[in-house]
C-alpha cells in the first residue's frame, strides 16, 4: 500500500496496516522554509485544503488531547475543551507533543502515536469521501475514509475548527 523508499513504513501507516485500513500515500517533496506544513501539502499534493487535516495538541485541563481540523482553519480551543469534557485548552509545548506521539511537528499523526491519547476530529471531515491527514512524517500524506480515521483513532467529532 505505502509508495516510496521506506520498506518499514512510519507508525502511522503501520498501525492502518495492522488495522486492516485502506488508505493511500501521498508523499511529497517538503519545503523547510514552508509556513504551513498544512497548506504545503495540499498544494504540492494537489488537494482542497478543506479535504486535508492537521494534527494538532492541546492540554486540555492539563492533559494532552488531539485535534485534527481542516489545514485552511484555526483549532477553537474552547470548542475542543468541551468536545474534550474540559474547561480550557491551550496549545501543547512542541517539545512534549513529540515525546508523547513520536512524531516530529509538522509530521505528527493522529495516527500510530507512541500513546493514545483523546483525539477530537472537526466534524467537516465527514463532508469527504477521503480525508488527507500527516502521515507521520515531512512530506508524507495519508488518504483514508474518515469513518476509519475516526475507529482507527477512537476519535469522537465535533465543530472545533474556525
């Protein structure tokens, strides 16, 4: 399934692998100097930004929990502390959002993480038939139903992007 030169794969697609996913691997040349990973990779894969997710951590009443939303929006930090069952949210030190997924930012996944952690998906992914998420590296996409994205992450949705 995965394209490219790693035989091992990331994390990510491992565990969609174990999970019996179908999903697709868009890898891309990245761009250190890019702004957005997000809207680096659906230009470069050719893709509506609405259709391609980021990965982002918060702490949530002080625990770490996951947001994924469309790369063209901002995380609603109160919309995910209450998707979340939390009073507030704010963004996760970069450098513990790496210890804790595994992942570098700017390739973290939401999935194949190191530890699962709670996981809020926008709502609007359902709107797509595929959805594009990091595939646990720089230059590397996913596509895969969000119906899977959402059981292989035990994400519940909710309208967290603005």
């Amino acid at each position: 399934m995965a394209k490219g030169k790693q035989s091992v794969g990331t994390p990510a697609t491992v565990a969609l692998t174990k999970a019996n996913v179908q999903f697709s691997s868009h890898a891309y040349e990245h761009d250190p100097a890019a702004k957005s990973y997000g809207l680096e990779a659906a230009e470069a894969l050719g893709l509506e930004p609405e259709q391609v997710f980021k990965t982002l951590l918060v702490e949530v009443d002080g625990k770490l929990t996951v947001g994924v939303v469309p790369v063209d929006k901002q995380l609603d930090l109160k919309a995910i502390a209450a998707a979340a069952g939390g009073k507030k949210a704010v963004m996760a030190d970069p450098a513990a959002a790496e210890r804790t997924t595994g992942y570098v930012v700017g390739g973290i996944s939401p999935i194949g993480q190191k530890r699962p952690l709670p996981t809020v998906v926008d709502s609007t992914a359902t709107d797509h038939a595929t959805v594009y998420v990091s595939g646990g590296r720089r230059g590397l996409d996913i596509g895969l139903a969000p119906a899977d994205l959402i059981a292989v992450t035990n994400a519940r949705t909710a309208a967290i992007a603005r």
